[in-house]
C-alpha cells in the first residue's frame, strides 16, 4: 500500500507541509522496506529514521504553536504522545520478533489512520488558527 502525501493535506505553512511530505515519504520507505525485508536490519534502521522523524516534527511543531500562542497546544501534545507511543510500541515489537505479515498490516492500517488524521485533522486547525492570526500565508 502506497502512502502518498496529498495538497489536500496542506495546512498551509510551508516548514510544517515540507516535514509533513517528508514523513509520509520515511513511512512509505519504511513500509515498503517492512514489506520486502520482513525482520531484517534494514527494517530495524527504517523505522529508526521514522521515529527520530516524528519526533522532530512534533518538536517543531509544538515550538511553532507555542511561538504562535495557539491555544490547542495542550491538546495537540497529548496527540502527538498518543501517535508517539504507538510508534514506540511498534518499535519494541519489531525488535523483539521482526515483522510479520499479520503484524504488517495491522501497523499499516494503525499507522496510515493516524498519520492521515494527525495530518487532516488536527494539524488543520492550527492551519486555520495561523491563518486567521496571519502567522502564515
Ligand atoms: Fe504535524
């Protein structure tokens, strides 16, 4: 399954939509690379870029929201604790038995929900939240 950034998903900052189109690439690689080398190293590194990835944005992002002094901060940090845990649970399962195909696509689905709703969902209010302050565009 391909995982492909979409304009739709603009929120309509340009740092923000660039780390967006760059962790939906790191989650396709990483995918795709699950898919060919089940339980292999490479799999292993993949998913480590992904991680250090996720975690630079959210970084990023949350140091813009505050600068920007949105109000949904709170709420958009305990999101992206929510998707970093998910990450780091695929992440221990992966080291402790690889990857299977069962567990391939369970995580793709998991995965795919959450970046695509962190994305459309919550990351567009704050789209809007810059817009209407004239923080950006
Ligand atoms: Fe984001």
């Amino acid at each position: 399954m391909e995982i492909k950034w979409t304009p739709a998903l603009k929120i309509g900052h340009a740092v923000i939509d660039n780390q967006h189109i760059e962790l939906f690439s790191l989650f396709d690689e990483f995918v795709e690379g699950c898919a060919k080398e089940r339980g292999k190293v490479s799999v292993v590194e993949l998913y480590q870029s992904l991680k250090d990835y996720v975690e630079k944005h959210f970084r990023d992002e949350e140091a813009l929201m505050a600068s920007s002094g949105y109000p949904g901060l709170e709420k958009q940090k305990r999101e992206h604790q929510k998707f970093q845990r998910q990450v780091s649970e695929l992440g221990s399962t992966i080291s402790r038995q690889g990857v299977t195909l069962i567990e391939l696509v369970q995580m793709n689905k998991l995965l795919v929900n959450l970046l695509v709703n962190h994305v459309q969902d919550v990351d567009q209010k704050f789209g809007e939240y810059l817009r209407k302050t004239g923080g950006e565009e």
